[in-house]
C-alpha cells in the first residue's frame, strides 16, 4: 500500500493548458486601454480578484520583467508565484509560474481591423499527482468559467478607461 502512494506521488503529473482569448472591438477601447489592464498591477488586481475566492498580491507597480506576485485560492493551501519574464510593450508578456503548479503564463496582444485580441494561455504541470487530483477536484471545472467571467470585468475595466481617456482624464506613459 505505502510503495503505491509513493509511486503515485512520484509519477510525472500530466501538462495541463488552458487557452482563452476575448475581442474588445476597436470602437470600445485601444491597445492601450486593454494593455494597461494587465501592465499596471492596481488594474490587474481590479478584474482578476474575487476575494475571498480567488485574489493575487503583486510585488512591483507594473508587470515588467522581474515582477513577482502570488495567486492566492479559497481552497488553502494552493497557491502559485508568477514572475514576469518577458515584457514586450503592447505585444506580448511570458511569465513563469512556480509553486504548486510550474509552467507559463503569456499573453499576446494582436491588433486587428475590428479591435484587440487578447490570447493569454496558461499551459502547467502539478509539483505532484496529489496537486494534480486536487486541482481537478477542486479548481479545474471553475477556471475557465472564471477566467470568461472576469474577462467580461476586464473589457469593461478598458472600456471605462477608454471613455476616461477621451475625455482627457488618463493618460497612459506619463
């Protein structure tokens, strides 16, 4: 019994991705608006957290390279570290997640005729198969969900940013 748990908590937990994207049509915000939902970590904060469900700390103002911050979870104890290790302005970012899971988080900003698109996949491993049962037991079948829904708080987080903008209220760079 004791040598099957050890050769289950050893076995090499399988790559899980989750690939999500949303438009925001160019009449409703520009690159800019969308980017800085993700570059300024007060407005990143804004439309992923959910405390006490789900909520992120950053160490750092903006998410250049070398940003850290840590997701946290309802479901104690899990949680993960994200640094950011790539920052190309109004393009693309990559960051390494550690922790509970390991793998990558990126997202791309792809300007089209219509609008913005932003792919951001989340492609991981569990440290273990332990983490790995319990996020398929407790995470998996909420994440997408989740993610679509705080997307939809995202796209309006840009949308009010771009009316703000207009109106001459913000101004991105300065």
């Amino acid at each position: 019994m004791l040598k099957a748990i050890r050769k289950f908590l050893s076995a090499e937990p399988p790559v899980m991705s989750f690939p999500t994207t949303i438009f925001i049509p160019s009449e409703e915000a520009c690159l800019e608006d969308v980017v800085q939902q993700i570059y300024d970590t007060k407005k990143f904060c804004r439309w992923v957290n959910f405390f006490p469900f789900v909520w992120v700390h950053f160490k750092g103002k903006y998410t250049d390279v070398g940003c850290t911050g840590r997701f946290f979870f309802f479901l104690t104890p899990f949680s993960y570290k994200i640094t950011f290790s790539e920052v190309i302005p109004n393009k693309r970012y990559k960051a390494k997640v550690s922790g509970l899971i390991n793998g990558e988080i990126s997202g791309e900003f792809i300007k089209t005729e219509d609008g913005i698109i932003f792919e951001h996949p989340f492609t991981f491993t569990a440290a273990n198969n332990l983490v790995h049962v319990y996020y398929n037991l407790f995470i998996k079948a909420r994440h997408l969900p989740y993610m679509e829904w705080r997307y939809k708080l995202l796209k309006e987080n840009a949308m009010k940013d771009a009316q703000k903008r207009k109106q001459g209220g913000i101004t991105y760079g300065a």
